[in-house]
C-alpha cells in the first residue's frame, strides 16, 4: 500500500466515526507530504480568517446603513457576497447596530 493511499484510509476511518491515532498519520507520511499537509493547512486558516473579517467588515458597514452595491465596491468584493453576508449574518448585524447606536447615544450625551 502506498503511503498515499494509507493517508486515504486514515481519512476514510475518521470520516466512519473511528477512533485514529494522529501518530499513525505522522508515520505514513514522507517529509514532503507532512510538508504540504501543513502548509494546506496554513493557507487555509489564513483564507478562513480573511474571510471572517471580511464578513465583519460587510456587517459593521450594514449596520451602519450603508446600502449593499456601496459596499462591494468600497470592499472591492462581488454584490453576491455582500448579499450572502447580510442574508446570513442577521443576528451580528443587530448586534452591530445595537453597539453603534449606544456608541452615537453616548457621543451625543458627552457632547
């Protein structure tokens, strides 16, 4: 068996629900493979954060009340994933909303 089709069987095991040791996987691995392993892994985590704060930025401006078309081309970012972000990210955005309207409230006091 090759060591990639092991890295396949180990995957297939987790994927039934078994019980895996990660020290088998690091076995079966060449040095080469580990090394791309973990570098898939590392750009995918830095995607995954990119992505989060996008969709942060998306929710912060609507809440703000800019409208959807503005902010994609501000973010330089297709409609399609502004309209995403505001469909499935309703209960942040309130969130958003409601802390800019303190914010503005207490501005407004202060001054």
């Amino acid at each position: 068996m090759t060591a990639k089709e092991q890295v396949n069987a180990f995957c297939a095991k987790l994927a039934n629900g078994e019980q895996a040791n990660p020290q088998d996987l690091i076995s079966i691995l060449t040095p080469d493979m580990l090394e791309r392993m973990l570098r898939i892994q590392y750009d995918a985590g830095l995607m995954r954060g990119s992505t989060e704060k996008e969709t942060e930025a998306i929710c912060r401006l609507l809440a703000s009340g800019m409208p959807e078309d503005e902010i994609a081309v501000i973010l330089c970012i297709k409609a399609d994933v502004v309209s995403a972000a505001a469909k499935y990210n309703k209960e942040n955005i309130a969130a958003y909303t409601k802390q800019l309207k303190g914010r503005q409230r207490r501005r407004k006091q202060a001054g």
